[in-house]
C-alpha cells in the first residue's frame, strides 16, 4: 500500500491541489462579484471569455513543448519564440483597434489584456518544461503565485477595484508566475530546426476547444443582457468542472506521449476514460443537488436565477470536458484527422446559440444536447480512425 501511494502520489495529490486552486480563483471573483455591479460583472467576463481566447496561444505552447521534450524531440526553441512573439504581436494590435468598433470593449482594458498574453507567452515555455519532467508541484506553484498575486491585489484594493483594475490585477498575477519561472528552470534547449506543426496543431485544437466555452460568454451580453450577471455566476461553477479535467490532462499528457507506440496504451485509455465518466457522473449529481444552494451563500442573494442555470451548465462543461479528453489522446498520437469532426462540432454548437435562444434554459440545453451528443459520436468514431491511420503508416 505504502509502495502504491508513493508511485502514485503525485496523481493522487495534484487534482486536490488544483481544487483549491480553483477555490482561490473563486476568491477573485467571489471579490469583484460582490463589489461590481451585475451588469459590470458581465462585462469583465466579457473581456475574460476574450482572454481566454488569446491564452490558448501560450497554453498550446506549453503542451507542445511538454509534448516533445517527453518524446525527446528537438526543436529551436529562440527562434520559436521569436517569430511567435512577433505574429501575436500583429494580431494584437489590429485586435486593439478594431475590438472597440464591433464589441463594448475599451482600449485601456484591451492593452492590459494584450500584455497578459505576451508574458503568458514567455512564461508557457518554461511551464513545458517543468511539466514534460513532471515536477507538477513546481507548475502548481506557479500556478498558486499567478492566482494568489491577484487575490491578494484584489483584497486590499477592493473599494477601489473596477473592471481596468481587475484585468490589472490579472497581469501583474501573470508577471509574478514568470518571475518565478526563472528561477524555477531555464529556457529549453534550443537545437535542430525550428518546427511549427505541433505547435499550429494545438493552437488549431485550443481555438475550437476554447470557441466551445467562450461564444456563449460573448453571445450573453447581445441575447440576454439583464441575466449576464446570474449566468456569468453559473459560468463559473461549470468551468470549475474543466479545469479540474484539464488540471488531471497535465498529469496525463507526458505518460501518454510516452505510451503512444506500445500496446498498452489503448487498455490505459480505456480505463482513464471510465474514470472520467465516474467522476463526471459524480459531478453532476453533486451540481444538481448541491450548488443550487451555495450560490447564494458564496455570492449573494443578487444571483438567484445563477442556482437554476447552474444545473443545466454543468451538463454543457462535462459535454466540453468529454471532448476535450477525445483532444488530448489524439494530440498524443500526432493525428490531425479529428480536427475536421470538431469544426463540425463548433458549426452545430453556432447553429444552436443563435437560433436556439427562447429562454436562457432552452439556450443551455441545447448547448448540452449539441456537446454530450458529439462527446458521445467522437467515442466511436476516433478510435477507428486512429487504427486506419495506424495501418497505413506500415504501408
């Protein structure tokens, strides 16, 4: 026994130290929805949907590195960085002045945004390197200076916090995780050519995925302007759910790079996916029955329509968290052809928010519908594809 809870220690450790990291973030917008209005509050997630979206620049950085150091794979990585460093650049700035002109956004507000995503950038590359040697307390410590630099900001400053102020609060998060990162472990290894496939592949990948659980972030101020707050809350509790998920993805990634040419790793897939099909299922039970009645504890009593919503969004994230994972086998074994049944995916999932929109409840089941119905298709159609492609690499 002694001998198994040492091997396995770190698997057994890490999802309860991402809880509470999640509970810390919680605090930050435990904070700000209680000092912001409702209507302010939807807004900063407004701008926080955006950063998301940006963030998977560096996020997929992060996985290809984690990726290819666990396959002993070379790559150059400065220059990588570089040319990396100065596309985002061009893409942020036409963002910074066409944003304001289709979206509530300010100028102010989006630059603070732009240089969070420059130092997540940096900061991505030293993360792949501490997580592809699997030193995951060392990646939730920075992790832990990120979150905590910012609740802490928050705290002291809350009867002067804004929505500039809290989007501050999130760079300079940001800007201590990356001091630290160098002190933690230095740039990777530069050597071979520079190679961008893996990392055009993730990025590729996190758009779509990320597009999952931002659109209706976005689409919320537009369709139900006066319930943005309450659904931001409920929000909330359901991206609780795929970060947990993904926070286990970080544990997996490098032994499934590892695994990716052996036999075994099928029946370990197999095993993983019925363990998140357990947790999942735990999951819903305890949000149905269970959450309802914390949101006005946790939040105040201005959310009560975020307790109802709260029980159809944890179905739209375990359908997320479902094809995220269909993502993560596949990002480990090199293929692309699944790429094409996510966009299918997305289009069905636009379809639903614009023309399914009765009610915010009609709004969340088809979302639910659209992504428990995929995660579902992509089980049986995946695997198949992966042993097509697997016989022709041997012709």
């Amino acid at each position: 026994m002694t001998g198994f809870l040492n091997r396995h220690a770190v698997i057994l450790i890490f999802p309860v130290l991402d809880i509470l990291l999640n509970i810390v973030n919680y605090a930050y917008h435990l904070l700000l929805a209680r000092q912001l209005s409702s209507v302010d509050y939807g807004f900063l997630n407004g701008y926080l949907a955006l950063l998301g979206l940006l963030l998977i620049i560096g996020s997929a950085l992060q996985w290809t590195v984690t990726r290819d150091l666990s396959q002993h794979l070379t790559n150059h990585y400065r220059v990588l960085r570089n040319r990396l460093l100065a596309v985002v650049g061009v893409i942020l700035l036409i963002l910074l002045y066409v944003l304001p002109n289709l979206l509530p956004f300010t100028r102010i507000n989006l630059l603070l945004v732009v240089l969070t995503v420059f130092f997540h950038i940096l900061l991505s590359f030293r993360r792949g390197v501490i997580q592809a040697q699997e030193r995951f307390y060392a990646l939730n410590l920075s992790y832990y200076v990120e979150s905590l630099t910012k609740v802490m900001a928050t705290w002291f400053l809350l009867q002067y916090t804004n929505v500039t102020l809290a989007l501050t609060f999130i760079l300079i998060g940001m800007l201590m995780a990356y001091l630290v990162s160098l002190l933690q472990t230095p740039f990777p290894e530069s050597t071979g050519p520079t190679r961008w496939h893996g990392l055009t592949h993730m990025i590729h990948t996190q758009v779509v995925m990320t597009l999952f659980f931002t659109l209706d972030s976005l689409l919320v101020t537009r369709f139900f302007p006066t319930f943005a707050g309450d659904y931001s809350v409920a929000l909330r509790f359901g991206q609780l759910l795929l970060f947990v998920a993904l926070s286990l993805s970080q544990l997996l990634l490098p032994r499934l790079s590892s695994l990716n040419h052996q036999q075994s790793f099928h029946i370990w897939e197999r095993k993983l996916y019925l363990f998140l099909l357990s947790g999942l299922a735990c999951a819903v039970l305890f949000y149905v029955t269970v959450v309802p009645y914390l949101i006005p504890w946790l939040f105040g009593s201005g959310y009560d329509l975020a307790g109802q919503y709260v029980k159809y969004m944890v179905l739209v994230y375990a359908g997320i968290t479902l094809i995220q994972y269909e993502a993560l086998v596949q990002f480990s074994l090199h293929r692309t052809s699944y790429l094409k049944w996510f966009w299918g995916i997305l289009v069905l999932l636009v379809l639903s928010l614009m023309f399914v929109r009765q009610t915010v409840e009609i709004w969340l089941t088809g979302q639910a519908v659209v992504l428990l119905g995929s995660a579902f298709v992509l089980r049986f159609i995946l695997p198949k594809q992966r042993l097509i492609a697997k016989k022709e690499e041997h012709l």
